[in-house]
C-alpha cells in the first residue's frame, strides 16, 4: 500500500454549509482509508482552475453541487447514460485517465 493521501473533492458555490466533508470523512475513517474529502468553493470563474487540478490528479474525483452540475456536463471526457438523460453531473471520477461525468441525483430521489 502506498502511503500517498488520496483527497476528493465536492465543488459548489457556495459550499461553507455543506455537511459532506463531515459524512465522507466519517466513513472514510470508518473504513481506515488513507484518504479525506474536501469541501470547495469554486466560483464560476475558478472553473478551469479546479479542472486544471483534477486532471492533474491532485483529486481522485469530486462530487459537484450548484451552480456547476450543467457546466461540467461539458468538461467530461464520456458522460453516463443517467447524466445524458439528466443532463447534468454530480459526480466526477477518473478511468484510466478519462474524466467521467455521472448523476446520481435520480437514485436519491
């Protein structure tokens, strides 16, 4: 096992009232995993910057909340089935080293 910490990310703006990190983390620690979950306000215009940072692999994926779900629709190397008919993401994770863009909004509901 590498000692590497593994951090994703949930994106909004803003995001300061999300209780993600204290969820993700909870079972992230349960689970004894080197990793942590960060919450970021990304404004519309630090878009490309955080982009930049996922494909660089500072991130191993992110969820994403309002106003950026259509926005980075567009940004995905392949969209899922349940993100096309949405037509919006909310969860973004790498295969290989494509980004993929999904939706699970339609399974909480």
């Amino acid at each position: 096992m590498n000692n590497i910490t593994k951090t994703a990310a949930g994106i909004g703006h803003p995001i300061a009232h999300s209780k993600s990190p204290i969820i993700h983390n909870y079972w992230i620690k349960l689970a004894n995993l080197n990793a942590n979950y960060v919450a970021l306000d990304v404004g519309d215009n630090e878009i490309t910057d955080f982009l930049a940072q996922l494909r660089a692999k500072k991130y191993i994926g992110a969820n994403v909340t309002l106003p950026h779900k259509q926005h980075l629709y567009t940004h995905c190397d392949q969209i899922t089935p349940t993100a096309k008919t949405i037509g919006a993401v909310n969860t973004l994770y790498f295969q290989g080293n494509l980004l993929i863009g999904d939706n699970t909004d339609a399974y909480g509901f």
